[in-house]
C-alpha cells in the first residue's frame, strides 16, 4: 500500500472514532512518505482527540507530529499553537516553549500570537521585564489584535505593571535556594488555596444580606425604591468581584511560589523543592490539578532526584534573532499564516 492510502485509512478511523488505528496507519504513511505534512498532521490529531487525559507518551507523540508538521510547512499557525501549548501546558517544559515560540517569529515576525505565548509562560516564570517587552512589541509594531486575545493581552499587561512595582529582590525565584519565598510557602502548606469565589462570597454576602434586609427601610417602596436598591446590589457584586481578584492573589501568593517552583522543576529536570514541602497538602493539591502528562513527568523527576548544579545559570532565547531573517528578506513580501481559532 502507498503512503496515501495509509494516510486516507487513518483519515477514516479517527472520523470513526478508533484513535490507535487511525495512529498505527498514519505512522505507516509518515515511513512510506516522511513529507507528507497531512499524515503527520492527522498524526497529531489522532493523539489529541478522545475525551480522556493524555499520557506522557500520547503528549509526546502529538508534539512530534505538530513539530514534522511545521518542519516541512512553516506556514501552519494552527500546528505552531498545538505545539507550544504541549509543550508548555501539559509537558511543562516552559524553556523550550519559549524557544518554541521564537522559531515560530522566524516564520511569522508580524504574527501576535508568538508574543502573547511567550509573554504568558514568562510571566509565570516570574521574569515580569521581559514579559513586559514581548507586550510592549504588539504595540510599537502596531500588530492587529483578535478579539479573542485582547483580555489576555490586558491581563498580562496588569500583571507585568504590578510585578513592576516589587523589589526585584522580592520576586520569588525557585532556584534560589535561601529566597524569602520558601518560608512563606511553609507558612502556607497545610492546606489548600482559598478559593477566588470563597472570598468573593465572604466579602459581599453580609454587605448583601444588610442592604436586602433593611432595605424597605431606607429607600421606600415603589419602582424608585427598586431601581435604587438594585442599582447598590450591582455596585457590591462588582466592588466584591474586582477585592476578591486581588485578595485571591496575595492571599495565595505562597500557593503561586510553589507553582512556579514545581513549574522550574518539570521544565529543567532538576529538584529544588525540600522534601517537607513536596509532601506537603499544598503541593499535593496543585500536583492534582496538572494534566496527565506533566504529573508523569514531575512522578520521573521526583524519582531520579537531581538536584540542580552549583554552577546552574538561568538563559532566555535570543529574542531578536528572527530580526536578523528579516534583514535578509529584504522587500519580500510577507505572507500571512494559515488562520486558525482558538480553543
């Protein structure tokens, strides 16, 4: 059989929904014909699909798959995304997402999407300025904007300008093995995170409660009356949302710290966390809430247990070197990659 067939049978069993054939016959494809970028594309989906988490390995597989894809036809924005998202959400390796993410702006220097990835994964790595350029970069350069990416786009530029007005010395760094943060994460082990909504009602439900009660009392009866008491019911329920987002962050802070340490853990390979705090009711709540394949990951790097080298240097990818692909374009003329939408 040719490498087409192979590639139509696998087309076939995923619209019938048996994901291992529809892998073992686009695996086939992919050994007659190592370019053909639709067999390795529907190689990818075939891992993707199904509704149950996905193991380490079925990560692993979609990667090579999206990463075939985007070798042979850079142009594949839709395949750029899986793979970042793979790499940084459910394997955890946020630097080679990062790096991911910048050999993608080799292909798409005017695409905005690369830039809102790597702002994203470095503001969770806690390195707020360079979060804060690749921001900055959507606007000097004038970027279109999705709708859809806008909100996230805010968010993060909210986040970066308050992480501005910190000491440098106070942003928690996981490698750091004497960091004030440690202790403030021991402080808070013993149990889980408050919840954002647990505040929210602990801050607007007695406010409420007062405002409904003794309502009748103040503003009267009649559409006036009723106008009146809702209009200071939504002022509460907003004024309440927006305390409750920022409580929700210092109050977890400790809860962030151990992310982003467990984070640096499953990106390097190396532990920084003490075994009281890996035992601890915290870490085993966010360890719970991880996909599939990161937990396994995290399980292989607790068990080998290496700890990280004295002479460990922490590096970024060179964030311009897709300039120097630019200069040699010259005046050619950029063609814009293949729309996808967001999941």
């Amino acid at each position: 059989m040719s490498a087409e067939s192979h590639y139509l049978n696998a087309l076939e069993a995923l619209d019938e929904g048996d994901r291992e054939l529809a892998q073992s016959e686009a695996l086939l494809a992919t050994q007659l014909d190592p370019e053909h970028t639709d067999a390795w594309v529907l190689l990818s989906d075939a891992c993707m699909n199904g509704k149950e988490p996905r193991s380490m390995l079925e990560a692993a597989k979609a990667l090579t798959g999206a990463k075939k894809a985007v070798l042979l036809e850079p142009e594949r924005l839709d395949m750029w995304v899986r793979g970042g998202r793979l790499l940084a959400d459910e394997l955890g390796l946020l630097h080679d997402a990062l790096q991911w993410w910048q050999d993608c702006r080799h292909h798409a220097p005017h695409e905005v999407t690369p830039l809102v990835e790597m702002a994203s994964i470095l503001a969770d790595m806690g390195e707020y300025e360079e979060s804060r350029k690749r921001l900055e970069a959507i606007l000097n350069d004038n970027m279109d904007v999705a709708t859809s990416q806008f909100a996230r786009i805010q968010g993060l530029l909210n986040l970066v300008k308050a992480a501005a007005t910190q000491d440098a010395k106070d942003i928690f760094k996981p490698y750091q093995k004497h960091h004030n943060g440690w202790e403030a994460i021991r402080s808070k082990m013993k149990k889980p995170p408050v919840s954002e909504s647990f505040i929210f009602m602990l801050l607007a439900v007695p406010i409420l409660f007062f405002v409904i009660f003794f309502s009748s009392n103040f503003s009267g009866e009649g559409w006036g009356a009723f106008c009146l008491t809702t209009s200071v019911i939504m002022f509460i329920v907003l004024f309440a949302m927006r305390l409750a987002k920022r409580w929700f962050q210092i109050i977890n802070r400790p809860a962030f710290n151990l992310l982003r340490a467990m984070n640096f853990e499953v990106s390097t390979g190396f532990t920084v966390i003490p075994e009281d705090v890996r035992t601890s009711v915290l870490h085993v709540y966010i360890m719970q809430r991880k996909p599939l394949a990161w937990q396994e990951r995290m399980l292989k790097i607790m068990e080998r247990k290496n700890s990280l080298p004295r002479n460990y240097s922490f590096r970024l990818p060179d964030f311009d070197s897709h300039l120097v692909d630019e200069e040699d374009e010259d005046d050619e003329a950029w063609a814009p990659l293949t729309a996808y939408e967001e999941e």
